[in-house]
C-alpha cells in the first residue's frame, strides 16, 4: 500500500513505490515495444528507438491527443505535471490504454525553488532520484552542443585576429568569416540558476598572451533555454535534426551577414552530441504506466514543450496520449496552438486546465506564498469570496482554449484543506463559461482520485467538438504576429517595441524565411501582462519588447517582454539545503 501522502514527503513515497516497479523490459513489452526498440539505461530506465517505432507503427492509427495546461501559478506552482501523471493513473484505473510525455526537470528549478518535476504526493513518475538529477544525460548533452559552438567561434575569432596573413589563414583550412564581435548573439549556457553569469566578459588576457581567447562580452542563459533544446523539441527525426543544427545563427559578420554553426563547421559534431538525446526516454507512474520523458521546462523563456517525437511515438502506442505544456496556457499552452501543432501537424482533441483553490486565492488578493515558509493565514481558511474574486484568471484562461476551437476541461487540483464552499465555487464558473470541470484528488488518491477527470476529458476528446484553427497567419509580418498574441492571448491594448527590438524584428523580417519563423514570447510566467505583480486578469495596459533573438535552426523569434532574464536567479532558500546522501546506504535524501 503507497504512503499517506499528507504525513510523507514525495521522496520518501517514490522510494516506497520503487520497491515495487517494473522493469523498463517489462513497461516497454506491456507498451508494445518490441526488445530491440528499448535501449535500457539499468533495470527501471529505457530510451526508445523512435525511427524503428514509428517506421514500424506507420499505418496504425493515431491516439487521442490531449494538452496539458493550467492557470497562472503562484511560486508554488499549480501541480500542472501531478494532474498530467493523475489523469494517465486515472485512465488507467478506466482500463485505456494511455500514454504521457512529461519534461525532464532542469538543474536550475530542481536545486532551486520548484524542486524535481516528477509530480508529487501519488501522482509522480519514478526512479525520482536520477530522473531529477543526471537521468540519461539529455540536458548535458544539449549544453554540450551548444557550448561546442561557442567554442568554435571564440576560437575561429583568436585565430582570425592572430592570423594577419591570409596564406596562413588558408594553411590552416579557414577562411576569414570577419565575426563582429559587437554582435554575437549566442551566449554560453549552465543548468543551474547562476544569475552571476548573466553577464560576463570572456578571454582576459595575461602577461599580453594572445592565446587565451579573444576578449568580449558574453553571457551565460540557463541550458534549457538553448536553441539546441528548442530544435530537439521541435525536430521529426535525425535528418531534420541535423538540418536544423547547421542553421542556428551565431554572430553576424562585419557586413551584418549571419554567420551560422555550418560556416563555423561545427553543426556536424554538435549533433553527434545529441544522437542518443533525439531517443525518448521511457519510465513509469506509481501506479505502472508508461511515461516517455524528452526535451526540458521553461515554457516562460523557452518553448517549454514536451517533444514532437515524443509525442509521436505516443500517439502511435497508445489509444489515449497526453503532453504537457510549461507554465499557464498564456505561455505553453499559446505555443503548443501555434508552434509545436503548426510544427508537427498534430491537431489536439482536448485540452486540460488546471486550476487549484490556492492559486484562484492568490489572484483574488492573497499574499503571495513563499516557497520554504508557511502558507499565509488567507490559504488556510475557507473563504469563497476569495476564490470567486480570482476567478477572472481561470475564465481567461478557459478562453485561450475555446479560442483554438478545443474542447476544453478543467481540473479542479484538489486538495485535501480545500473547502467544498470553494469547490463549488469553481465549479459554477466553469459550467457558467461553457466548460467542462472535473475535480480531481489524484495528489492525495492516485489514479483513483483522477477518475472524474479522466472520465471529462474521454467525454471531451469523443465529443467530435474538436475545430482546431490557428490564432494568425504565418503571412502576417513578425511584429503583426507578436501584437496579435499580445491582444487576444494575453489582453494587452498594443505592443510598445523599445529601439533595439524594433530594428532587430524588421531586420529578422527581412529574411528570405521570415514566413515560416515562429513567434516564441519570452515573458513572466506569473501574470498575464509583463508585470509579475499584475494578479487575475489585467486591463488597460500595453506589453513592453526591449529585445528579440533569433533561433534560425529552431525557426523562432523570440520577443523579450518586460524584464526577464534568460538565466534565472537562484533564491534565498533553495532546495539544495534540504539534499543529502546517507552514507550507509547511498539513499538521496531530501528531494520534492
């Protein structure tokens, strides 16, 4: 019998659960993998020969898709990955066949203030421990490509300026790519919330040594911020993998022509880094079923997807596969309508919103929770009229999903200190809006608890009430597109472009591909607007771009709204402080 999940920590439950898993051969035989289709990594862990399934699964029919979303989360989060591993418990204990593809966590949230990404309570993934710490070497492999390339300019820059003469230059196979080191647009990246690398100047020299790099500005963005992990999103297969790597735009020259990881040589062995990494990696529930693992979080200052392979192989082994998309639907749920779906082809059957009591206090009026401290008082006390003054959050965001013509059901996270009051409350407001609500105690319950959510959104996925359309046209010009998702996803009046975003959005306009980029925002996940501190659903305000970048392998431009950084910032009670190792045992203690 699993632990009590109100009187255990989620590490000790996933130890619990451990003692009873199958074997990854075991998962992957009642998935309907064939051995040779499952690379394992030890007994409990798999990567899957995608290529081999999908060429083997070509003519079978897809499965249900179904999106994982949710409201704007308070710094706790709203349990968004707890219902996407509830609701496959759920439609397991209703006899479906059903898959999920989940982000593997990053360094930065796991060591920081989210903890691991696994879910908790008895709707969570495991192995918990190497799946949130080195799991099968995907991150690192993707940090590794794109430093790879960062090491290829820096050092073609050394050599360009140590290399006067041209006959040298050509003795040495290169030929003068004249990178301006004004405009180097690509960065280095760490998977850890290091904000004291944000900003750095790179090859100081010594003792006037002309060998120790070429000095420069630089910055560092946290690893799943890299384009590399967007293109792993985003990719079908190796061939368009590789495609895409050679195309990722490094610097611009002296004339303001790109300079991309194919001139600098280096986008064949950048790919060689993530060969294995392109395999999604497969484990499993609490309760046995299948969970495939593949690409990273940050749905705020990334694309934040779980991947389009993934997705795929999904689809193709299951009758029902759900896919999660990071932070609230303004930010993931918004690229999965107009990014991964235009990307991949695939057309969602439904979509999931998840909605907590405590999150609909929080832009009621609320003080904010603080990770490591005590609820405030207004959490802990039953008060609908609270609930009801958040509600504007939710009903927002069950309009982006009627907006893409998907039928649309909210999960209602349950939580055992929640009021029925409150509840209710809920409730009403969604049968009021036109959408389908389930309440859902998967965190406290399992599988058993996700009944009612996995039995709305089989209704919803069955209903043929599926028109499925785009939000603008990809004709429609870069900064159209940005005012567009501006207005109508996230309510602002307009778009104010500061100087520098203006003039880098019409000089990417002008790109023999501009037609085919997609707009990938880079905003706070904490509000609709650009203000962290804008709660519910803000009016009478205009989004602010000061910047943009150009992932030309990925095919994004990013617009960079208000103040975000791209690495963030580790806080004052980290997660790391509680981690430890028994020494006796190996044991590691202390994650969530």
């Amino acid at each position: 019998m699993a632990l009590d999940p109100r009187h255990n920590p989620d590490w000790k439950i996933a130890a619990d659960a451990e003692k009873r898993m199958k074997t990854v051969a075991q998962l992957g035989e009642e998935l309907g993998l064939l051995p040779e289709e499952i690379l394992p990594y030890g007994r409990y862990i798999g990567k899957i020969e995608q290529a081999a399934v999908l060429s083997r699964l070509a003519d079978r029919p897809g499965g249900k898709y179904i999106d994982v979303t949710a409201i704007t989360p308070t710094p706790l989060g709203e349990g968004k990955s707890t219902a996407t591993i509830g609701l496959l418990q759920g439609l397991g204990k209703m006899g479906k066949k059903a898959t999920a593809a989940i982000r593997q966590p990053s360094a930065g949230p796991t060591m920081g203030m989210k903890g691991s990404a696994a879910g908790g309570g008895l709707a969570q993934c495991v192995p918990l421990v190497p799946y949130s710490l080195n799991f099968t070497g995907d991150i690192h492999a993707i940090g590794a490509a794109h430093n790879l390339a960062m090491v290829a300019l820096t050092a073609r820059m050394q050599h360009e300026r140590n290399y006067d003469d041209e006959k040298l230059l050509a003795l040495s196979g290169m030929r003068r790519l004249n990178i301006d080191p004004t405009r180097v647009g690509m960065g280095w990246v760490l998977d850890f919330c290091a904000q004291a690398l944000r900003n750095v100047i790179i090859g100081i020299e010594e003792d006037d040594r002309k060998n120790d790099g070429f000095m420069m500005r630089s910055h560092t963005y946290i690893t799943v911020a890299s384009e590399v992990m967007s293109i792993l999103s985003l990719c079908k297969d190796l061939k368009d993998l590789r495609s895409r790597m050679g195309k990722i735009v490094v610097a611009m020259d002296k004339k303001g022509e790109p300079v991309t990881t194919e001139d600098l040589e280096v986008a064949g062995a950048m790919t060689a880094w993530v060969v294995d990494a392109i395999k999604p990696n497969l484990i499993q529930t609490l309760e046995g079923q299948p969970v495939l693992v593949h690409t990273g979080p940050f749905g705020n200052i990334a694309l934040g997807q779980s991947s389009v392979i993934a997705d795929m192989v999904g689809l193709k082994l299951a009758d029902y596969h759900i896919t999660e998309s990071g932070f609230a639907a303004d930010m993931g749920f918004e690229k999965f309508w107009n990014l991964k779906c235009r990307i991949s082809g695939l057309v969602p059957d439904a979509a999931v919103v998840v909605a907590t009591v405590r999150a609909l206090k929080h832009h009621g009026g609320a003080s904010a929770p603080v990770p490591g401290k005590p609820l405030p008082e207004e959490y802990k006390r039953e008060d609908p009229g609270l609930v009801e003054a958040g509600l504007p959050n939710l009903l927002h965001h069950i309009g982006l999903v009627k907006k893409a013509g998907i039928p649309g059901v909210v999960c209602i996270n349950k939580f055992y200190t929640d009021a029925p009051s409150e509840i209710e409350a809920i409730r009403k407001a969604c049968e009021a809006a036109g959408a389908r609500a389930a309440v859902s105690e998967h965190w406290e319950k399992g599988g058993e608890g996700a009944r009612e959510l996995a039995d709305a959104v089989i209704e919803a996925c069955e209903s043929g009430e599926s028109k499925f359309s785009f939000l603008y046209n990809p004709e429609a010009s870069l900064i159209e597109r940005t005012e567009t998702i501006a207005r109508e996803v996230y309510g602002a009046d307009g778009v104010d472009f500061e100087p520098l975003a203006s003039q880098k959005m019409r000089r990417f306009q002008e790109r023999a591909d501009a037609n085919h980029l997609g707009v990938c925002m880079v905003k706070t996940q904490y509000s609709l607007s650009d203000n962290p501190a804008a709660k519910g659903a803000p009016k009478g305000w205009r989004l602010r771009v000061r910047d943009a970048l150009l992932y030309g392998g990925a095919g994004l431009v990013c617009p960079v709204a208000g103040d975000i950084s791209l690495m963030p910032g580790t806080g004052s009670r980290p997660a790391f402080r509680n981690i430890d190792v028994n020494t006796e045992t190996g044991e590691v203690t202390g994650l969530f």
